[in-house]
C-alpha cells in the first residue's frame, strides 16, 4: 500500500519533468576532430564562438576525438580546432536551430603539410541524432502561412493574431494598438 502510494506521489513529478525537457529551444553541436587520414585526434582544443553574441566556448575532445557542446542557443556559430604537431583548422560556420542536433566533422591537417585546409559544412535537413522536430519562422513568414476559413468556428479575423503587435485576449477578442503618432496627430479631432 506504502509502495502505491510513492508510486502515485513520484509519477506526476517524472511526467512535469519530460514535459519541461520537451519545451527546451536549445541545440547541441557535436562531432569527432580528425587526422588527414580519418583518425581521431584525441584532447583537441574546441572552440565554439558565437557570432551572434560574440562569446567563445571552450571544450576538449575525448580520447576517441569526440566532442559535444549543450544547451546552445540557436543562432550562428563558428567551429575551430587546434592541437600540438596540427595545424589549426580553418573556422567552420554552422547554424543551429531550435532543438537541432547538429553533426560536425573537423579534420585537422598535420603541422608539416603545407596549404590551405578549407572546410565547408552545411547544416543536416534531416536530424539523425534523435527524434527532436523544430522550426523557425520569421514574421514574414509567419503572415504568409497559409489559413484555413472554411470551419464553422473560424473567422477570417483569426489572421490578425499571426501579425507582430497584435494583441488576444482569453475570449478570442483581437485588439491593434493604435500607433503612437496616431494619437498625438489626431487629438484634436472632434467628429
């Protein structure tokens, strides 16, 4: 009976946790650092530099070459990689989306070679690391989605609270504020 109880006490908590792990925006960048021959290189420098926001992050490659960094914000991003006896890798920009997983491969050339190691990677259209579906649309793409009017329950009117300033009250009410040049222009208007 005891044990029922912990049971039906510990069940609501573990659900309210996978519901907040669901609703996170973050991504993730991983990828193995690797020799001109596709060996890994393990204990590389990893530096994740954030162009959005102009900070840099850095992390060190595991013995088998990989690395991982979590909880990044979506956003644009650029990868580079060192190590003693390997030339710097060149600087590999990504863009992470909102609960992306994104794959990075870098390969480091050795520090005897001589030229130009240049890396380019685009971001993965398919998400092969897990499940996570996520997408992000601007304001003009948002006012360009297509509306379907044909229920019964749906008004036409229902479009307005896809544009920016747009406010929606708990009834469905859809109120534009008035700009403020509006009112300063025409305060002294009487019908």
């Amino acid at each position: 009976m005891i044990h029922k109880l912990r049971l039906t006490a510990l069940l609501p908590t573990c659900l309210m946790l996978q519901l907040a792990h669901a609703q996170s925006t973050f991504g993730d960048l991983r990828g193995i650092t690797r020799d001109p021959g596709g060996q890994p290189v393990p204990s590389a420098a990893v530096t994740v530099h954030s162009l959005d926001e102009n900070t840099d992050q850095k992390l060190t490659s595991g013995n088998d070459g990989s690395f991982r960094m979590n909880n990044l914000k979506p956003g644009h991003y650029q990868l580079t990689a060192a190590k003693a006896g390997f030339q710097s890798s060149s600087a590999i920009d990504v863009e992470l989306s909102a609960r992306q997983s994104l794959r990075v491969d870098i390969t480091l050339a050795l520090e005897g070679q001589s030229g130009v190691v240049a890396v380019n990677a685009a971001a993965e259209q398919v998400n092969t690391e897990n499940a996570a579906i996520g997408d992000a649309k601007g304001t003009n793409q948002i006012g360009q989605l297509p509306v379907n009017y044909r229920a019964v329950s749906t008004s036409p009117l229902a479009a307005e609270s896809t544009s920016a300033n747009v406010q929606q009250d708990s009834q469905g009410n859809v109120a534009v504020p008035r700009p403020t040049w509006w009112a300063t222009r025409w305060t002294g208007f009487r019908p």
